[in-house]
C-alpha cells in the first residue's frame, strides 16, 4: 500500500494505476507505461518523488522531480 503523499505507479486487479495515499488518482491503465507517464506528471507537477513498483509490488524504481534532500554531485 502506498503512504503519504507520493505517487505511486502500482499494479492492482489486473490494471495499472497511480495512488497517493493509499487512494487512486487518474485512470486506470493496461499497460505499466502509460500509467508511469501519468505517475511522472504528477510528481513533476507536485515536485515529488515518483515511487514504481513492479508485478510483485516491491519498489523497483524511485525518481525525484523536486525538494531533493540529498546534495547533487
């Protein structure tokens, strides 16, 4: 389940989908892409980091897009 107030691309009954806070926002997707893309605009839009999880719902990718704590190199 996703926390707080991130989006998370996630795969549930059988489609892909974006939560924040645990509740779906935006649609519903047959393919993993198209729901990354919209999870991507939503951080982007938010400066958030974007959490994508995979099939077996562990994390498999994080991006930020913004309010980076850690330093650049």
């Amino acid at each position: 389940m996703s926390e707080g107030n991130e989006p998370h691309t996630v795969h549930r009954d059988g489609v892909w989908l974006n939560e924040v806070g645990g509740a779906q926002v935006g649609d519903r997707y047959d393919h993993k892409d198209a729901a990354v893309s919209a999870g991507r605009e939503l951080a982007i839009e938010r400066k958030l980091e974007h959490h994508i999880h995979g099939l077996d719902g562990r994390v498999h990718e994080k991006n930020s897009y913004g309010n980076d704590p850690r330093p650049s190199r």
